[in-house]
C-alpha cells in the first residue's frame, strides 16, 4: 500500500524558514517523480514544485521560484521542501503527492501538513 | 499558465440523477487532463486520467470524456457519499488546477 507521510509544518514568523519532509513507503520511491500541491484554507489546490525521479530537474510555481527548494533522498524514501522568506501567502496546508512524468496526474496524495505563517 | 474554468461553481443534486461537470481550458491540454474528488477534511483522491481512463478502485459511476479545451465528468447515478468537491488539472504544461464544482444535496 502506498504511502506518504508529511511532517514539518506548524506555525512561523513571516521571513523566517521551514523545512517539510513526507516520508514515502509502499513502492520503490527512486522509480517516481514527486510533487509537492497546497491548499489555502477553505481555498482550491495549487501546485508548488515537481522533482524528477532521480532529482535532476526540478520545477517551480513562479510564487515560490527563488524562495522554495524541492529535493529528495531516495536512500531514505523521503521528500523535502525547504521554504525560505515565508509569507502569509504560503500559509496552507500542505500535500505530498506521487507522480511520474511532468503530465502525469497525481496519482496518490498523503494527509497534508498544515503550515501557518504569522507574527 | 493555462487556465481551467469550471462549471458549475455549485451543483444542487439529487441522489440517483445522472451529472456532468465541465472543465475548459484556455488553451488546447491535448488530453492531460485528470479529476481529483476531495471530501470534506480529506486529502484530494485521482477520479480520472488523461480525460477518460480510469483508475482502479473508484466507482464505474464515475467517467470522463473531452479533448483539447472542453472536458466532462459525468456521475451515472449520484449517491450521497459523491457529495464532495471536484477539481480537474491540466499537465499539458506547468500544473494548474481548475477552481472546483462543490456538489450538495438539493
């Protein structure tokens, strides 16, 4: 059974950084890509960033280009976002999804962490 | 970006009726587009991909058609438990999302 677990998020000070990680299990991480989608409360779903299966490309919504790093660690089966020079914007809650090529749906989805930035 | 347009925001149903969702496109997404259904406090789950193919384990209720720009998501027979919000996403380009059509009981 696949899963994704995120964990990392909580409340934090506009500017200042956070780091999500989702821990995947049920199928062999290092053959997928990975994204990471948000949700706003009571908003729709965006998508952030996309990494390769290998971690050789990476892509980015022009919101968090600069700001947000997406990267993995096949070894551990775990995905990261880092995020930088938080704003009150990003607050969300926060997906880790499996995909595959750029096209590809998201195909499973974890429980969300929920990353709330104020002063 | 593309953008995603669909319609209704809002759709009032009754349990045992056949509906259909639209989706359009602003520009041509070929078909890369997929549905996602999300129930309240859940995380969102894959309906449909690549417009009409279907994913194990969700319902023969649920079927997609379109090409290009306009797309559709029937359900053939509502049930209560389909009262949820229903996005759809292009990948033809950088992801986007459509704003969603909520489904609520009439």
């Amino acid at each position: 059974e696949v899963q994704l677990v995120e964990s990392g998020g909580g409340l934090v000070q506009p500017g200042r950084s956070m780091k999500l990680s989702c821990a995947a299990s049920g199928f062999t991480f290092s053959n997928y890509g990975m994204a990471w989608v948000r949700q706003a409360p009571t908003k729709g779903l965006e998508w952030v960033a996309t990494i390769s299966y290998d971690g050789s490309s990476t892509y980015y919504r022009d919101s968090v280009k600069g700001r947000f790093t997406i990267s993995r660690d096949n070894a551990k089966s775990t995905l990261y976002l880092q995020m930088n020079s938080l704003r009150s914007e990003d607050t969300a809650t926060y997906y880790c999804t499996r995909t595959y090529y750029s096209s590809s749906p998201f195909a499973y989805w974890g429980q969300g962490t929920l990353v709330t930035v104020s002063s | 970006d593309v953008v995603l347009t669909q319609s209704p925001a809002t759709l009032s149903v009754t349990p045992g009726e056949r509906i259909s969702l639209s989706c359009r496109a602003s520009e041509s997404v070929d078909t890369y587009l997929h549905w996602y259904q999300q129930k309240p406090n859940e995380s969102p789950r894959l309906l449909i991909k690549y417009a009409s193919q279907s994913i194990s384990g969700i319902p023969s209720r649920f079927s997609g058609s379109g090409s290009g720009t306009d797309f559709t998501l029937s359900i053939n027979g509502v049930e209560l438990e389909d009262l949820s919000i229903y996005y759809c996403q292009q990948g033809n380009s950088l992801p986007t999302f459509g704003a969603g059509t909520k489904l609520e009981l009439k």
